[in-house]
C-alpha cells in the first residue's frame, strides 16, 4: 500500500521521503502509547500505518532519488556521441541476426548486450568521475568479456525513451525500476575495448564461467535444434529464442515456461535432497548442500523476482525443516513477496513479478482448499488395497493428471484478466496443452539439470540425458507451435481498467484472508461472472461522441500511422508502418488502438508502396478484424516501384491470407461511411499516375466533418505534388507535412496551397532534418507539431471547434 500510494498519490499528497519518515516515526510512536494504555488493535493500526509509511519512503528513495554524479546528469534526451570508462556487471548476452523481412526496410544485425557500471565519463579530454548502472547494447557480436572487466566505450549516451502513445510499453519505466535511467548503444564492436581484466576471483566473473560451461554443455548435449529453447528454460537465455518461438509460446500462454521460476529451483532442490539422502547423508548436510546449490542456481540464472521468489520458498522451507517447525505456504509466500519488494519496490508493478505470485497463490489457495487434491476417504483406500499394482499405477497418474488440469484451469482462470491487462491476449489453448506438457517439461528440466552438473564428471550420462531432454522439449515446441495456429486458441482484446483489476483482485484476497466473507460458491461465481460483464462493456465502450471524429497521429518513429475515429463509431487507418522493426510498429498501433477499446478496423489506407508505410499492416491483421484496405492503382505497379515488388507482394499476401478486401482507389472517389457528416475524398493520384517513383502518387486523401478539413499526403513529392498544386487552393486545418516533412516535398509552395492551421511532422528523432519545412509552415501560421518531442498527436473535431493535446506535456 506504501509503495502504491507513492507511485500513484506521491507527487501531490507526499512532499518527499522526509515526509514518509516522519509519519512513519509518530505511527510508531502513537503504536508504541496506544499499547502502554491496552488500547492493542488501534495500536496495530497505527504499527500498519507506520509500515505503510516505511513503503513508501523506500520505494520514494529507489524511483527518485539522483545522485549529484549520476550518469543521467550528463545524458540529453536524444542520444548524443560519447566516451566513457565503466565496469561489467552483468554476462554478455547474443542475440543472432532475424531473419530477413522485405517489410523491415533496414536489416537488423546481430546484437550484444550487457549491463555496465559507469564510472568516468569523457568530456573534451577531461574525464568527469561519475556512478550509475546502464545497458550497455552493441550492433554486433562481442567476444571475450566478462564481468569485472574495465571497458573503454564509445557510443551513444542518451535518456531512456518516455512512452509516446497511450498504450505503449513503457520501456522506460521498466529500466528505471532496476535503477538504469539512461540508454547506451554502439554501433560495432570494435568501440568497445578492455583496458583491465576483471581478475580470475572476481564472483561475477565466476559466475559468469558457470553459466558459459552450462550453456556450452547444453549446445553439446542438447543440439542446434532444442538447444536455445533448453537455455531459455534452464539459464533463462531467450536471446537465442526465434521470434517465431517466443510468438507461439506468448500465443499459447505458455511463455511462463521459458521463465526461470518455483519449478527448477523446486525440481533442483528436490533431486539434490533424494540424492543425498539415497547416500545416507546426515539431514543437516542435506540441508546445507540443498540451499548452498540452490544459492548458486539463483545467482548463475540472475536473481530476477520469480527466481528470488522460489529461492526464498524453498530456503525457508528448509529452515522449517532444520526447525522442526511445519512451513506455512501463505506465510512463506508473503515472505518472498517482502524480499523482492525489499531488493526492488518497483517490481510490484511489473507484470512479471504480478503473473509469478498470482499463479502460486492460486495454486496455494486450491490446494488448501482441496480442489487440486483430496485426502481419499476410507472406501476409497479399500477398494484400492484390492487392486493390482497395474491398476493402482494406472489410477494414480489419471490423478495426478486431473489435479495439474484443475490447477491448470483455475491458474488460467484467475490470471487470465492480469494477463488480459498486460498483454491483450486471451489464450484458452493454455490451459488445454499445459497438463499435456507438463511433464515433458519437468523431465526435460531434470535431464537439463544433470548435464549441468554430473554431465561435466560422466560425459556417456550427459550424451543421454541430452537426448531426454531434446526429445522432451521438440514435443513441448511442436505442441505449442500446433496449438498456436488453433481457429479458437487465442484472441485478442482491449485489456479491462486498472480500477476494474483492483477491485476483482482486492475482492479475491480479501475472501481469501477473511472466512466469513466466503459466502455461498454459487453467489461467487454469479458476483464474478456480473464483474467479468462490467469490465468487458466497460473495455469495449468507444470513447468517441457520436458529435466527434478523433484523428490521432501516432508517434512510430520515421514512419506514419494516423487514426481516425468516426462520429458512427467506424474506425480507419491512414498508414500503419515505420522504418524499423514490423513487429514494433504493429505493437504501437494495437497498444493505442487496445487503449481506446477499439476491436474492429473499418478499413485501412495505405498512401503508397514505401514500407515504412506499411510493414505494420501484418501484424493488424492478426489481431483485429479488418473491414477492407485501400490502396492507389500504382501500389503494385513494377513501373512505380522500380521494378521491386517484393514488400508489396508480401503484403499482398497477407492480406489475402487474412482474407481482407483489397480495393483500388484513385482521384474522385469518397469512401463510404456511416455518417453523412463526413466526407472522405480521394485528391491524388490519377487513375493512372504521374510520372515518377511511388512516392509522387502517394494517395492525398481529404477529410471533411463540421467544416474542418485533414489533409493527408502520405510522401507526396514532385511531381505529384506540382499536379496537386494546380488544382484551386484548398484550405485546410490539419496537415500531415508530406514525406515527413522533407525538404523535397516543397514545404513553402505547398504550405501557401493548404494554409494549414497546424502541420504535424511524422518521424524520428532528428528534428533538424525538418527545419526547413517547419520554417516554412510556420510562416503560413501554422503550429508545428513534431512527435518526436510531442508524442501522439490527438485532434477531436466537434460542434465547439477543434482541440488539440499532445501525449507527452
């Protein structure tokens, strides 16, 4: 509730961390009286409020405080060169080159990275001490480091990216909340030089040789094929992982698997423990060596929140055992949840660290419960005294299947609206395949264990323990691959509000902890079954009047996505790409969309064949029903696009695949759409072009409604753009600047055709490459509007005008 209220509350009701201490020392104090005078439960009251206090001062000091040599001091907001001196924290991790993709317009490389402590920065040939933890991300492969190692660095130093659209991942955040505020890139390998060897005794160096010789044993052992997966799922290694991969699994609700969690750190200590003990070995050295390998197991695999949780359950359970006292499952998982909120408060907010605890206290609140699995009354265990061993082996793996169905039904059940939340995904084939899988994985995870550890003493053992674990991890892959293609396995949606969440979970906990609250399961059920109602209607519920049309300007870096929400409730995309990855560009056009409680596109225009338009447009077509896509009669010429079709065939096909209309539009023609009041007319290109490339038959397409017009030009340049211009002046009171306001888009003649009111420049960071075009309509009155700095660009036209609002202040 501390860290909550500082997150949420803090910046208006908390002046600062003094604050939190000073009502944390007179709660405690005012605790302290109230016991002296029996007054013992509003003294609890007070102890509460001053932990409440506690919270918050921690989390306060961990989200805010700076120091005065901190690295972000010398960061600007947009990466600049740099030279600085730091030390390796953290094992360096590949990442192989993707696959190529017609729809990425600049091929991606191979990429290294790893975690720096800075400790000089350069400044002219004055070096500046300074402190503070950064990713370090190198375009290339890096060999021969490890942690401890002193490094020369010359790169890019700039601030963590802010979220620029609603809905997106907040990158930035989740950096911060491990104490990193800036970004650090390089763009070979060679700007990275070792200028001190870290030493033979350094821990992380050590532990860091741990995890190379697993990692090494596990590509030996395991093979090329299951070998990335077995890293993902013993060392926590996704690096390796095929995009494709980590879609099936995220597509299935499985990805939980390639987490390290409770089940290898359980599973580890397990084994150690019957090994011992198949040994003879006295209890308390089977304890000692127990938490001493489960110790090592959580520092080589990083201590990351689930890890942290399991080795916290399973060393406290051993602690319960030395004791002789019996472990409370609740008890032992509040414990785990103290720590990592003692290690990091911000990790209270990561949907991560939220998914781990809840799935284990799901199955904790079954099993207490006896819903996973009963004690069997006494007929039961006379019939089974009767049977065969046969029959009772039989029996008992039915069981102990339909226990892991029900743990995995209930499990999916309750997390399904935090997973909704976080992810817009809801994945019914989870619950389905996993009991399937299981045990696979579990043996896998097994076999995996043992070459790392008696695999370097007994090579014959680990050559077969290798083909355990391979054999078990194609079938877990190949499942999860066929599931994810199911007609029915997995859908997405908008994500229920975070009110809607604090209420359904704060519910469920406090039924949980109070007896009496836990009233008849039928009324439960119907309660929660009302609430699960309220939060799709709320989800699903447009925004937008039906005396408003809403056109927001994404910000997609260089590229261009502009939505348009309209006043019948019909959405329409202008665009939908940008110049890097197509995954990231379809991500921040459903994360904006999902935010608006938006499932249906009415129909998407495409203005011309450049894939920065355009490369987004797949991943759409994944995850929402689209009604048609619209594109010039030039899209697919070779004459147009010099003779390269291959981006937009690819896209072709896509949109077959998905089975979307795809129709023709040229000059004079209106789109069609619910409400009257609003004209949609196609101004450019001619029905059979104009000479020169693609972009100079952009579709330039006008959109009219309560007498205010958007102009969209996509990359219309000469010489489209001279035949636009000899067309009567039109007046206009939003502009997308064309070609993301390039010079050769002939910013001042065009500027005087339309006056705009404001000019919105889509594109990267690079400001100054539209200064030109800035000037230019800027001295027509336009206000210029860049997201880059602004971020989402959000105009509603109504009966009052128009209003405008930026995303980022």
């Amino acid at each position: 509730m501390g860290i909550s209220a500082d997150r949420f509350l803090g910046d208006w009701l908390i002046s600062g961390p003094l604050t939190w201490w000073l009502i944390a020392v007179v709660a405690t104090s005012a605790a302290m009286t109230l016991l002296n005078f029996g007054r013992s439960q509003i003294s609890m009251v007070a102890l509460l409020l001053a932990v409440v206090a506690l919270g918050g001062a921690w989390h306060h000091f961990r989200w805010n405080t700076i120091g005065q040599d901190e690295l972000v001091r010398f960061a600007p907001a947009v990466a600049t060169p740099v030279c600085l001196e730091a030390i390796v924290t953290s094992p360096l991790q590949h990442s192989p080159a993707p696959p190529s993709n017609p729809l990425r317009a600049i091929p991606a490389d191979s990429q290294s990275q790893l975690l720096v402590e800075v400790t000089r920065i350069r400044d002219g040939t004055n070096w500046h001490d300074t402190s503070g933890e950064t990713r370090l991300r190198i375009n290339g492969t890096l060999r021969e480091i490890s942690p401890g190692d002193r490094i020369i660095v010359f790169g890019q130093l700039g601030k963590s990216r802010p979220v620029l659209n609603p809905g997106q991942y907040d990158y930035a955040a989740a950096e911060r909340s491990g104490g990193r505020l800036c970004e650090l890139f390089t763009g070979s390998p060679e700007c990275v030089t070792v200028v001190q060897n870290g030493g033979s005794f350094s821990p992380g160096r050590w532990l860091a040789a741990i995890g190379n010789r697993c990692q090494a044993q596990i590509a030996r052992y395991v093979g090329s094929s299951s070998g990335p997966i077995a890293q993902a799922l013993l060392l926590g290694t996704r690096s390796e992982l095929s995009d494709d991969t980590l879609k099936s699994f995220m597509k299935t609700g499985t990805i939980h698997l390639l987490v390290v969690s409770g089940l290898h750190v359980g599973l580890l200590a397990g084994a150690v423990w019957l090994l011992l003990g198949a040994f003879q070995v006295s209890q308390r050295w089977c304890l000692v060596l127990s938490a001493a390998l489960v110790i090592l197991y959580a520092a080589v695999v990083g201590a990351g929140p689930p890890v942290v949780r399991a080795s916290v359950l399973v060393l406290t359970t051993l602690l319960a055992i030395a004791g002789s006292r019996r472990a409370s499952a609740i008890n032992l998982l509040a414990a785990s949840a103290l720590v990592v909120l003692a290690l990091s408060p911000s990790e209270l907010f990561r949907g991560g660290t939220q998914l781990s605890f809840l799935g284990v206290a799901v199955v904790v609140g079954c099993a207490k419960t006896g819903l996973i699995q009963g004690t069997p009354d006494p007929l039961q265990r006379m019939i089974a005294s009767y049977m065969s061993w046969q029959e009772l082996t039989i029996r008992w793996l039915a069981s102990r299947f339909k226990s892991l169905a029900i743990a995995s039904f209930l499990v999916w059940l309750f997390v399904a609206p935090l997973v909704l939340y976080h992810f817009n995904i809801i994945s019914p084939s989870g619950f389905l395949i996993t009991p399937v899988l299981w045990p696979f994985v579990a043996l896998a995870l097994i076999a995996g264990l043992g070459i790392c550890t008696v695999g370097f003493v007994f090579p014959p053992v680990a050559w077969l323990l290798g083909k355990i674990c391979g054999a078990c991890l194609y079938v877990t892959e190949g499942t999860v691959a066929w599931a994810s293609q199911l007609p029915a396995g997995h859908t997405y949606a908008p994500g229920p509000t975070l009110w809607w969440l604090a209420v359904f979970y704060g519910a469920l906990g406090l039924i949980a902890i109070f007896p009496q609250l836990q009233v008849h399961r039928k009324l439960l059920v119907a309660a929660a079954a009302l609430w699960v109602a309220v939060g799709f209607g709320v989800s699903a519920w447009q925004a937008t009047r039906s005396d408003e049309l809403r056109c927001t300007f994404l910000a997609v870096g260089h590229g261009t996505c502009v939505v348009l929400e309209l006043p019948g409730g019909q959405t329409m995309l202008y665009d939908a790409g940008s110049l890097g990855s197509p995954e990231s560009a379809a991500n921040t056009v459903s994360g904006f969309l999902w935010s608006r409680g938006i499932t249906h596109i009415d129909a998407i225009v495409v203005s011309h064949a450049d894939v920065d338009h355009y490369n987004g447009v797949p991943g759409l077509l994944e995850r929402f029903e689209v009604g048609a896509i619209y594109v010039s009669p030039l899209m697919f010429d070779p004459w147009a696009n010099d003779g390269d079709l291959t981006a937009p065939n690819l896209l072709k096909q896509k949109v077959l695949e998905a089975d979307v209309p795809l129709r023709e539009v040229w000059m004079n023609d209106r789109l069609s759409v619910a409400n009257t009041a609003v004209t949609i007319e196609i101004l450019h290109p001619p029905r059979y072009g104009v000479p020169g490339r693609d972009n100079a038959n952009s579709i330039l397409l006008s959109v009219e409604f309560s007498g205010a017009r958007i102009l969209l030009p996509g990359d219309l340049e000469s010489p489209g753009i001279e035949t636009v211009m000899a067309e009567p002046p039109l007046d206009t009171d939003i502009l997308l600047a064309p070609h993301h306001g390039s010079r050769f888009s002939d910013p001042p003649g065009f500027a005087a055709w339309c006056s705009p009111e404001w000019a919105v420049m889509s594109g990267g960071s690079s400001i100054d490459a539209t200064s030109f075009a800035s000037t230019s309509y800027r001295t027509e009155g336009a206000e210029i509007l860049h997201t880059a700095q602004t971020g989402a660009v959000e105009f509603v036209i109504g009966p009052g005008g128009i209003s405008q609002r930026n995303y980022l202040p």
